[in-house]
C-alpha cells in the first residue's frame, strides 16, 4: 500500500534501530479512511478462505482487524490482556512478552468465542519478534479453530517474527515491510 508507506515515512519517528512509532496513524491517533482501505485489502487477499471470524490480540491491532472484519461481514474477537470483574473465567490464556512494552502479560479469548468449525483470520498492526503472535496461535490452536492466515499492517522483515511464522507454515500478508530503520532511516523492501 503506497498511501501507507508515504504516511508512514510523513508522520512515523525511528526511535532505535528496532523500534518505530506510528502513533499518529495506528497506534495512538487512528485515520479510519486509510483503516478501512486497510481492511479491504486484507479481505481482498483471504476473500477465497471463508473466513468466519477475524481476531487480534488488544490494543492497536483492533481497528485494522474491525476494518477487515466489516468488510468481510463476520464478527472480531480480541484477546484481552487485562482481566476484569465481568470478563468469562473459561479462557484460552497464554502468557506472552511484549517487544514495545518491554513486559510479560497474559493473553487471554473467552471459549464461548471461538469453536473448532472457525476459520479464523488473524490481523495486527505490527510484527517485530512475533511473540503475541505465537501466543494467539496457541490459543486457536487449542480452540480447535482453523487459522487460515495473518495479515499484519506493518512487517518489521529485519526482525524474526514474520519469518519464523512464515517458516512454520502460516501465511503472513503484510501491507507493508520494513526493511530496516538503522541510522534514523526508513527503509522499505
């Protein structure tokens, strides 16, 4: 997506050679016109998959992954990191490190969500290390449900996550891949 690259390299700050912040786009501030043409291609891309839910993991992945889940007119279930007075006690959990965050927290999806006869698209805002990622596909997995791909917004392709999802058999679509951000720059592949 051209529209996101050039937002991205506007409005986006390199802070490390690891890290980017993209809060005025996706992670704080949301545009919701470039949300949902972000939505419409990830539906494009698994229009064939029958998909019956769309998930991602809480916080800044849920406006893709609404946005996609519209278009695709099925529902979006979120694993949540924060257990709260109401929330179901019969979980899926996994524990999972955060790259941004820098902290381990608990992932977790009510059971009533998720069944073995879901074909399951999980979408999130950015790949690093890959480590919610893994966490979510285990709770599908011991759902029973079928995960038919993952479309990320932003792939960071210098770090590992994408790849070794990639390795394992997933299919990784990725609006955009970075190829590096060495020297405060911005490198796309």
């Amino acid at each position: 997506m051209e529209k996101l690259k050039q937002r991205i390299l506007e409005e986006s700050s390199v802070l490390s050679s690891d890290v980017l912040r993209m809060d005025a786009i996706i992670n704080h501030q949301v545009d919701p016109a470039l949300t949902m043409e972000m939505g419409q291609e990830f539906a494009k891309r698994f229009a064939e998959q029958s998909i019956t839910k769309v998930i991602t993991v809480e916080s800044s992945g849920i406006p893709a992954a609404f946005a996609a889940a519209y278009v695709l007119g099925v529902p979006l279930v979120f694993a949540r990191r924060k257990k709260t007075l109401i929330a179901d006690p019969d979980v899926y959990m996994e524990r999972v490190p955060s790259f941004t965050k820098g902290i381990v927290t608990d992932i977790m999806v009510s059971k009533q969500f998720l069944s073995s006869d879901d074909r399951l698209l999980f979408i999130d805002d950015i790949i690093a290390n890959g480590d919610a990622a893994r966490g979510l596909i285990k709770i599908i997995e011991r759902s029973g449900a079928t995960l038919v791909g993952m479309g990320i917004v932003v792939e960071k392709s210098f770090q590992a996550g994408a790849r070794t999802l990639r390795e394992q058999g997933v299919r990784v679509e990725s609006l955009v891949k970075i190829a590096s951000l060495d020297n405060g720059e911005i490198k796309f592949e």
